[in-house]
C-alpha cells in the first residue's frame, strides 16, 4: 500500500502493516443496557447535522475492530430507509468527492501497483484469521457513481456498500472486505492536491494493469477460498474486460454491469404488469436507453438475453425494440469509430424509419413513442421537459421513465418532473432517493427507487448460503425476474415495481 501524502509520518513498509491491520482502542465503553445504548445512538446521530460527519460515525460504529460505545446494527436496522441514503447513495458520492481532506483512519484493504508481488503476503495482514468466506468489494477508483475518476477516494464505495451488505443482508462485520486497487489516477486536479492519499501518476493501462488485477485475484482466493468479489465502479472498458477475465474462475460479478441491470430489468418487467398486461408481452416493449456507458449496456445485454430466452429466438432478433444513445445520439452502424462495446447495440438504419445516425433523445422518443425510457447517462437534467412531456404520446397505457443515474444531482430527471410534465399516471424509478409527489386530489406519484442496492445484497447473500462456486448469467436474471413478481397486487394499484 502506497500513501506517500502531506501529514502521513509514516514511509510505506511500516505504513503496509499499520494500514491494513490495525488494533482496537485501547479503551472499551459500556452502556447498562441494549435500550440505553440504543438512546446513545439515536442522540449522537441527531447531533450530527452533517451528512459526511454522520458517515464517518456510522463506519466507526461497523468496524469489527473498534471498540466503541454502541452496537450499531439495531438502529440502523430498524431505520434503514432513513439512513441508507446518507451511508449509500447519494451521500457517498460526496464523501468521495472530499475522502483525502476528510481522512482519519484506514477502513479496509489498500493495494497498490507498487505493491505488485506482494500481495499475496500482504492479504494475510487483514485480521480474520478464522473466517474460511468473505465478502469483498473492491473498487480501482476509475469511475465514481456518475463523477467520474477519484481515484483512491473511491473507497467510499465499497465501504458504503458492505454497511448496506451488514445493515439489510445480516451479513456479519467480520466477513466483509472493503479494498482499493490503487493504480493511479488520470485526474490531474488530484494529482495536483497536496492533501491527495493515493498514487501519484497516471493510471497504469494494458496488461501491466491486468497483471495487478490477476495478482489480487489470486491472492484473495488463496486466503479464502470461497471468497465473493463484488466489482464496483471500473470505467467501462475494464469492466467489461475483468468480467469476462474472472466470471468462469472465480465467484465474483460485476455489480454496475450485472446488478444494476437486473434492478433494471425488473423495472421493465414491472412497468409490463403495470400496464395490466402479461410478462410475456415484455417482447413487444419499445425501450430506449439513453447512457452508453458500462451500467447501460449491462442493462441492454441482460435484457436482450431475456426477451431472447421468453421467445426462443437469437439475440439478434431480440434487439429489434430495444434504441440505444449516447451523448452522440441514437448509436447506428452508419457511426464513425463505434465504441466496440456499443457495436451490438447499434441499429441498423435499413431498419429505421424517419430517424437516422446521431438522432437527439427528442427526435428518438417522438418517433418510437417507447414504453420505456431508461436513463444511464450520469447527465443530470437531460430528461428535459420537452422529452418528458413526449413521453405523453407514448404507445403504453403506463408509461416508464427511469432516472437511474446517481448521486441526485445526476439524475436524468426529478421526480416532481417527471409526474409534471409526462403526467400523473406513469411508473417512475430513481437511483437516488426522491419523495413521493402529492399530484392533488388525493392523488399520489409514488417513486420508485430503482437501485442495485436492492437486487446485489440477495446476489451475494444468496451466493454466500448457496455455496455458490460462480456467479451465473442465469443466476442474475432468474434474481430480476423474481424480483418483479413480488407482491404484485399491491405494487400494481400503486404504480410501484419494486
């Protein structure tokens, strides 16, 4: 591990073991009972007005190797839904954004490209000796939710995500694993920051950086064995890449590419039972996904492999109903230097009536009137008014519209938007958190959170009580479709699917 940074005593060797195994505090508090420490617990959060300042807190209160004044799990348990925001999205985001200025102690693993051949001594550093499984997440800092390249201050998320993993899934604090993979950064902003904790140079690239990714992944598995990799924000290329390099050797899976398309999928399923109408009519469903990046494809793969699987036919025919645009517009095989990652996506303009290569969101949602318009693009706003007021005129009798791009400030749109401008009667999912929207009369715009928080907490509880060697493609989208058949009744009166 590398932290050559202003106000770090250390020099790397002592820092490698001081980092990544450190001891609890020396003194222990006790309160007289579960109920009182629970009081604590309720009043010190309520003292804490900052969002940031009440992670740090939390995170404190799940580290297995501190001891502290209250067992946390209980209250946050029994407020989930108040605090998952501000230990998840959206408030991580921010934590990240400010993690270097904000640093106080090392939670999780730290590893390096100047720690290359010694990573598989270095993993015995983690203190758990007894544990044979643990649940990892593991992040290179590449692309951040929607803010792109942080670097080291990533680690925010998967310590964020394994709160959520101890919180909702009951999985114990001493199985689970939070690691950077620190091979640089490409922001120079960072690069430039004197506070800045990580590597300083260029992101490594090619099979150098592949090399570390092997080493880690052969490191990890020779401790644990039954190990769970959960990959978390990678930038596009090297999530494709390391998903296909690992997903038939080791239990892993990719959460931007694999969980938020399940989450995805179930929403398309649900807005189909929405409109009272059969699943099987998901084959007939007109989707645009506008965001070409790792979680919009990922949604495109999965869901194409789904309409192929319900009507037995090839993928290549199960494209058809499905437009794909990225900030360049609607993605065709007429583009110049089309993304390899994008080409099976493409339509072909033979196929197209009245649009063409590059089309605007507003021409695509105009001309095929979509069921579904789904957003992956990290662009705040670009669901404007004209779009959603397009989206009236769409062939469904429910319309969708998914802003799935987080922290808020990314979303596509809001949700008071989007109820005011497409109009009452749609089903609308969100990445971030948003409120209901009162539309009068009595009437509520019922939001749905559309977010992978809820689909890769039963992917890695479900792989970790199975015993599961791999994490399959038909894994995941048995998890999605399942997922968009619970409690039907009630989620279709209230325009929810999830």
């Amino acid at each position: 591990m590398t932290l050559k940074a202003v106000g770090h005593p250390f020099s790397s060797p002592p820092r490698r073991g001081l980092y990544t195994c450190r001891s609890k505090l020396v003194a222990v508090f006790t309160t007289s009972s579960s109920s009182s420490s629970l009081w604590t617990c309720r009043s010190k959060c309520g003292q804490l007005n900052s969002s940031i300042v009440f992670v740090f807190f939390i995170v404190d209160l799940l580290d297995p190797r501190l001891c502290l004044v209250v067992p946390p799990l209980p209250v946050l348990i029994d407020n989930i839904k108040e605090f998952a925001p501000i230990i998840y999205t959206p408030t991580v985001g921010l934590v990240c954004q400010n993690y270097s200025g904000l640093f106080r102690r090392p939670h999780g693993m730290y590893f390096s490209a100047k720690d290359k051949e010694e990573m598989m001594s270095m993993i015995y550093n983690w203190p758990a000796p007894e544990v044979d499984m643990i649940m990892i997440v593991l992040t290179n800092g590449s692309r951040i939710l929607g803010l792109g390249d942080l670097g080291v201050q990533g680690i925010g998320i998967p310590i964020g995500k394994l709160d959520i993993y101890v919180a909702a899934a009951g999985i114990s604090p001493q199985r689970i694993l939070p690691v950077m993979l620190d091979v640089g950064t490409s922001n120079q902003k960072l690069l430039e920051d004197r506070l800045y904790l990580g590597l300083r140079q260029p992101r490594l690239e090619g099979e150098e950086y592949l090399t570390i990714v092997d080493e880690f992944m052969e490191a990890v598995h020779a401790r644990w064995p039954k190990a769970i990799v959960q990959f978390e924000d990678f930038q596009m290329k090297w999530a494709f890449e390391t998903l296909e390099r690992y997903h038939k050797r080791f239990c892993m899976f990719n959460d931007d590419l694999q969980g938020t398309a399940g989450v995805a999928l179930a929403g398309i399923l649900g807005s189909v039972r929405a409109q009272g109408r059969p699943l099987s009519n998901f084959l007939n469903q007109r989707i645009v996904v506008v965001g070409a990046g790792s979680a919009g494809l990922g949604v495109l793969k999965m869901a194409i492999q789904a309409v192929s699987k319900m009507a037995g036919c090839s993928e290549t025919a199960a494209k058809s109903q499905f437009f794909l645009i990225d900030k360049d517009g609607l993605v065709t095989t007429d583009r110049n230097n089309l993304d390899p990652a994008a080409a099976p996506f493409a339509k072909n303009p033979r196929d197209l009536e009245g649009l063409t290569e590059g089309a605007s969101i507003i021409e695509v949602v105009k001309k095929v009137r979509p069921h579904v318009l789904l957003g992956l693009s990290g662009v705040g706003g670009i669901f404007n008014e004209e779009v959603l007021k397009a989206m009236k005129e769409s062939v469904s009798t429910k319309p969708a519209i998914f802003a799935m791009s987080s922290p808020t400030m990314n979303a596509e749109c809001t949700a008071i938007d989007a109820f005011k401008h497409a109009g009452g009667d749609i089903v609308f999912g969100s990445g971030s958190p948003f409120e209901n929207v009162d539309l009068g009369n009595g009437k509520v715009g019922h939001v749905n959170q559309a977010n992978n928080m809820y689909l890769f907490l039963g992917i890695g509880l479900g792989s970790i009580l199975s015993g599961a060697r791999l994490i399959t493609d038909g894994m995941l989208q048995a998890a999605a479709e399942w997922y968009a058949h619970v409690n039907v009744d009630y989620f279709y009166w209230q325009n929810l699917f999830i």
